[in-house]
C-alpha cells in the first residue's frame, strides 16, 4: 500500500541539510496518495461519496468500479461555503441535537467540553475521583475505555457512584475491537464510541488477499451491520448515544484498500457506519475524523461536512487532533485543527487530547470554545473565491523569493522589537533574544531556531544602526522605518495607501515591505504593488475578530492582483482581562493556523503582550511545525494515555524528548499500549509501544523491529534503532553549547 508522502520540508538554515522543495501549485489534499486521489476524482464525478474497490498492485486496479451508495435524504442546496456555512464569515453548522446524559450536543448549544481518564477503569474509585475532578475543571463529558468485561461492568459501578456523588457528567465507553463489550457498557453509559476500523474488520484482516471484489466489499459491509446492529437497537431503546469515531491511523485493511491512507477513506468509513444506524432509524449519533496531522484531520472534518450537506445529514462533530502530545506543543497543534474548523463553524463538541492528566484538557478546551464563541458572527461581506479550496483543493502560492531578504521558504518567523529595547541590548543579550548563537569567537549565527526577520519599532539610531549591520550579516532581515541611519540593504516599511498614493519607488537593495490591513480595495493594492514592488507583504489587520476571513479576501485580493510576493501575516493580542498565556496561545494557533492549513501565509509575526518574546518565538515555531509547514524540532506523536496504558506515559514522553528532542524532520511516537498504540501511530519514523507490563515494542514506520525490551532499556534501545537507521545527530557538544550564548528557550 502506497502511503502518504509526508508534507514536510526541512528547514534551510546555515549548515542544515538543503530545504525539501515545497510544493508551489494547487496540489489535491496534500497527504492523498494515487490510490485515494482517484476514489476522490470517482466522488466527485458521481456527485456523492463513491464505493470505490482496490487491490495491492497497479497492474490489477482495472477491477476497480464506482457504485453511488445510495441516500434516503433530500439533498438540500449545498451552502456558500461547500463544507460551512458561510464562506466569509463564522456561523455554525446547523445540525440537530444529541444528547449524552444531559448534555446536549449540536449548534443549538454552546460547544461541549470533552476528555477521557488515564485510570484504569476496573478501579472504580480512582476513575470517579477523576471524572469528578474533571467535571469541576469545566469538563461536560468524560470517555472512560472499555476493553473488557471486567471494565464493562465496573461502568455499572461508576455511574451509580457518581450519581450519588451529585455527578451528571455523561459518561462515554471508548470501544475497541469488540461488540459483545460495548453491548454489556451500553446499560451503564450514556454513549459508547466505536471505531470503525476496528469494530469489526481488524486491520489484518484482509492481509492474505491481493484484489478487492465488490462482493468482498459487501461481505464486510454485511459483515458491519450485523455486528453493529445490536448496539444500535439498544442504544435507539434506551436513547443513548453513539460516536462513531474515525482515526485516521486505524482505517480498516479494506477501506485502505479502496482509499488509501486518506480523508477520503476516513468519510467512507464513518459514512458506512452512519448508514446503519439511519436505517435502523437511529439518529443520536455524533463523528469525529481524528488524525495527529492537524491538515490531514481538518480535511477530513471538511469533507464530511461536505458529504453531509450533499446527503442532507445533520449529525453533529465531535473535533479533536488525536496523539497532539502535551506541554505547548500539545495545545498548539490541537487549536491549530480544532480552531480551523470552529471558525469555519465546525463541531459541536471537542477534545484537546494531551499527554497529561484529563483535567488539564479543560482550560485548552474552554479557551477553544471561546475562541469559536467570540467569532460567531464575525467575517467580511461575502466575496467570490475563484479557487478550489472550499471544494477539498490544497493551493500553496507560488511566490517569487527576494533574493535579499533572507526568508525562509518553509515558513518565516518574524519579531516585532522596539528601537528602545535593541539599542539597550549588548551583542549576547541581542542574541539571545532573537534565538541566535554568539560563538565563543564573537561570531553570530544562525539556529534552527533563530528569527528570520526583525521588524523595528520607530526611529533608527545611529548606535541601533550599527547593531542591525551585525544582525543583516548573520544574515538576519531587519525591517524597518525610512531614516537617516538606516543601514543599506535593511528593508523600509512602507503602508498601502502610501504606497498606492505615491510615486513609482526607485529600486534599492532589500527593497520595501508593504503593509495591508485588508480592508484595502483592490485597485488600491494593485496601485501600490505596482509602485512599490515589495519583496514582502505583511497583513496587518485592524479588527481583532473575523481575521481569518479578513486573510482569506485579502488573499483572494492578492491572486486577482497576479501577486506573487511573500505575505506574511501579522496578528496582534494585546493584553485582555480574564486572558491568561493559554489563551493568547490557544486563539492565536487557531488564528494563524486556520490560515496555514489552506496554504494561505509565508509566515508569521505574532505579536502578544502577555508572552514573553522567548515564548513567542518558540511558539512560532511550533505553529509552523503543526501546520506542517517549517519543520525545526523532533516530532512527538504521543498518545494521551487511558486505563491500557502500559507505563508512565508522562514520564517516558519526558525521557525520550529530552534524548531525542535534538532531531529535526524524525517523528517519534510513544504509544501506551499494542492495541491501539502501532494503528493511531500514523507517520511516525519510530515507535515505541507498551507490549506487556514492564515490555516494550519498538516500530519503525508500521514494522515491529524489536520486540519485549525491558522498559529500564527501551530508551536508549529506541536511540540505537534510529542511529542503525541513519537518523540520528549527536546534540551540540557540551562545551560548545557553554561557548554559545543565547541558546533556544525550551518551553
Ligand atoms: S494508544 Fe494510548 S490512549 Fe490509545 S488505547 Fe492505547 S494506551 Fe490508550
């Protein structure tokens, strides 16, 4: 099975590996391969979601048939934004009301809050304790997971003792692999969530065939609706609700076959198993399309959205980035896919997935629902987007990169700075404020890590003057005001409007940067980028709320200008009362990140007075990296940990990053248990998965390469497996990292 090529590029630094050219033309949902792009091409010519056979090699796919899955809905008229609402402003999905337990979920209702315990949950005690002591963090919902009898019954326990305790919060069993479970929890609980892929069809399954007829198709499609059926009517009796819940990493053998590793497959999948419960005339159902890729996950959301609209189906979304990690890392990529589809007005309930206790879900998750909150209503006034992006397309601008100014193509990382504060800095303080290296020799130089571009705060002084030479030498971009002591070869900042009111600019080396606030007609900008010709533009808009739709016009703008200058976007967050770091972090990720997922910026300035400029350059970084643009540090896809878990997930998450954080591009995941751990790893280079009490699996891509380490080994065996495959760099040495001053800040 052909899988995704991975949408990543290396980073372009001084002494790095050379970048990894990004694709610069519309391009079909990035992580599709061959096999799901062509059952995408078969949907969309029959109108709706296509049965669509496979088989393992090329030569046999002439088999391969297109059969329009029948619908038993009217379809109504497919809104302006295809897969939302609206396409020009924030409105959430209509859909109709669920409820587990008490809580209703659907866009009538504020967004539920929902998280899952890492006890085990034959431990009745400790699970209500944690239930308990997440329901008063703010949680509406708690998944406990159900992997047998013993569990199933002990739900029985939970829910009267939490009951007693004066606890409504619904409970959820989390299903895998077995129906006859979920039968015996579903009397306890208020919803149970299956997985797709596992319900029924392990992933093994159809290991021993080459070819998919479409009578195997309808074998496991039979196969599907009588294993479910039962859970179904129960659930339809006692009105109960259901998840059906898609991961991206857990696709079942034969929708892999049929789609490949891909959105398209995702929807197949959940579409099968909504049609069981319609015709059964069960409608308490709620999706969710997780993945550990925020692109990938916010995709796939979108295309069951659209898929519904094309159906008339009104379920609600359940949203969340599975394996997100945890720390700033976890939050960041969670509100990147999270907080794209809120404000595109997606989902009805979320879970920001963290590798770290289930309470600390709820501030992240609070934080997002007032993100989705705060942008109802806001946008611009409708305007035509004459790409395909609304309908699935991938487009990432093919821009022309100034030669003197040093961007970088995966994605740049500016910093806004004073004049004041800079010509107070000496050289080592300079440095470290703007992630450079200072040499042990007086040399300054670039990190994986440092800023790109430096934008100055007021008026250039003669002693700031010289130290923005040294910055231009490094090579760091300074951008700034036009004055007497500018050094040559910095970039003057210049706004639309005087751009467009003035005269045609003299060409001068490192040019201008233009500044938008996007309110800006178009004539206005074509007249300033004619006269200005900028190496750069920036967005800065005025508004606080709305931006994203701001960003998508002004882009929009761009492309009927026939621009084709790096934009960067620029996003204020002053300080706010009842607005915490958390918040800044969680509302801006899902600001710039709802932009990068649809290839809209070249980078970012991100201005917010609550965090620190060390924060806000590693963050930064970290959205870039979530948005799989700009690649500076190991990956870590790790599972947030529940009653299977194997070992102290937390603490080994720990010990591995601080072994292996050093290695930029290698994705490593840590995975708690073999049941779900090897299928939720998706394109994780390296795995290490709880095989056993004290035991651990190690994994390179989906192959299990070492089995049963003792776990006290598993660290430094994990280290060895990706230096036997030529993966791994020794860290900066000891002394020089103390010859080096301003090394990155570790959140
Ligand atoms: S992979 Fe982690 S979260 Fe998933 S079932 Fe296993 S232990 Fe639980």
């Amino acid at each position: 099975m052909a899988l995704a090529p991975a949408f990543v590029a290396a980073n372009g630094g001084p002494g790095r590996p050379a970048p990894v050219e990004r694709p610069s033309v519309a391009v079909a949902s990035p992580d599709l391969s061959a096999a799901s792009s062509q059952a995408s091409k078969a949907a969309v010519a029959a109108g709706s979601l296509a049965l669509v056979l496979g088989s393992r090699t090329k030569a046999t796919r002439r088999s391969r048939k297109a059969v329009v899955v029948p619908t038993r809905t009217t379809r109504p008229a497919v809104p302006s934004g295809v897969y939302c609402e609206a396409a020009e402003k924030c409105e959430r999905r209509k859909t109709r009301t669920v409820y587990v337990g008490e809580v209703p979920v659907g866009s009538e209702h504020p967004i539920a809050t929902q998280t899952m315990t890492t006890t085990l949950t034959s431990d009745v005690d400790a699970t209500v304790e944690q239930i308990k002591k997440c329901a008063d963090m703010g949680i509406d919902i708690v998944r406990i997971t159900v992997q047998g009898m013993k569990e199933a019954k002990a739900c029985e326990g939970i829910k009267k003792k939490l009951l007693e305790d004066g606890y409504k919060t619904p409970i959820v069993a989390d299903i895998h692999f077995t129906p006859k479970v979920a039968l015996v929890c579903a009397d306890f609980v208020d919803k149970v969530r299956v997985n797709p892929g596992n319900f029924t069809e392990g992933r093994k399954s159809f290991d021993t065939i080459d070819e998919l007829s479409e009578e195997d198709v309808k074998e496991a499609q039979a196969a599907i609706e009588e294993a479910l059926t039962p859970l179904v009517l129960k659930l339809k009796e006692q009105n109960k609700a259901m998840r059906i819940g898609v991961n991206h990493g857990s696709l079942s053998e034969r929708i892999l076959f049929q789609y490949g590793d891909s959105p398209e497959g995702m929807v197949a999948s959940a579409i099968e198993f909504g049609e069981v419960c319609r015709k059964h005339d069960f409608h308490n159902f709620i999706f969710s399309m997780k993945s550990s890729n925020p692109q990938v996950m916010v995709n796939a959301y979108r295309q069951l959205a659209r898929e519904m609209y094309k159906l008339g189906w009104d379920y609600p979304l359940h949203l969340g980035v599975t394996e997100a990690g945890g720390g700033a890392d976890g939050r960041i990529k969670s509100a990147v896919g999270i907080g794209a589809l809120l404000l595109d007005g997606l989902g009805d309930t979320i879970r920001v997935s963290l590798t770290e206790d289930p309470e600390f879900e709820a501030k992240p998750c609070v934080a997002l629902r007032g993100v989705a909150e705060q942008a109802l209503g806001k946008g611009v006034e409708p305007f035509e987007e004459k790409t395909d992006r609304r309908k699935g397309v991938f487009y990432r601008r093919e821009c022309t990169w100034p030669i003197d100014v040093p961007l970088n193509q995966d994605g740049s990382v500016f910093a806004r700075m004073p004049v004041k504060e800079l010509a107070s800095l000496d050289t080592a303080q300079m440095c470290d404020r703007l992630g450079l290296r200072l040499r042990a020799d007086g040399d300054v130089q670039k990190d994986w890590k440092s800023v790109d571009v430096v934008v100055l705060d007021g008026m250039v002084t003669p002693n700031v003057g010289v130290k923005l030479k040294t910055l231009m030498d490094v090579p760091t971009g300074v951008i700034c005001k036009a004055g007497p002591n500018v050094p040559d070869g910095a970039t003057i900042m210049v706004s639309c409007d005087d751009g467009a009111a003035g005269e045609k600019m003299t060409e001068r080396l490192g040019g201008y940067a233009m500044v938008f606030n996007g309110e800006e007609s178009e004539d206005t900008m074509l007249a300033a980028l004619n006269n200005v010709s900028p190496r750069l533009v920036m967005l800065k808009p005025t508004a606080a709320k709305g931006r994203t739709f701001i960003a998508r016009r002004f882009f929009e703008k761009l492309r009927q200008c026939e621009s084709s200058v790096p934009a960067m976007l620029w996003y204020e967050y002053p300080k706010e009362d009842g607005k915490d770091q958390d918040d800044v972090v969680v509302e801006a990720s899902a600001d710039f990140g709802s932009l990068f997922v649809d290839g809209m910026g070249e980078g970012l300035l991100w201005d917010a007075e609550e965090l620190s400029p060390d924060m806000l350059r590693e963050s930064s970084f970290n959205l870039l990296q979530a948005s799989r643009m700009r690649i500076s540090k190991t990956e870590f896809i790790s599972c947030p940990s529940c009653g299977r878990t194997l070992f102290n997930l937390q603490e080994t998450t720990a010990k591995i990053q601080e072994r292996t954080g050093h290695l930029p591009g290698v994705r490593v995941a840590i995975m708690g248990c073999i049941v779900n751990g090897p299928g939720e790893m998706a394109d994780a280079d390296f795995g290490y998965v709880g095989s056993g009490v004290g035991k651990i699996d190690l994994y390179v891509k989906y192959d299990v390469v070492k089995r049963g380490i003792p776990s006290e080994n598993a660290v430094e065996a994990l280290v060895d497996l990706i230096k036997e495959n030529g993966r791994w760099t020794e860290p900066a040495e000891a002394e020089d990292v103390e010859a080096e001053v301003g090394a990155v800040a570790v959140l």
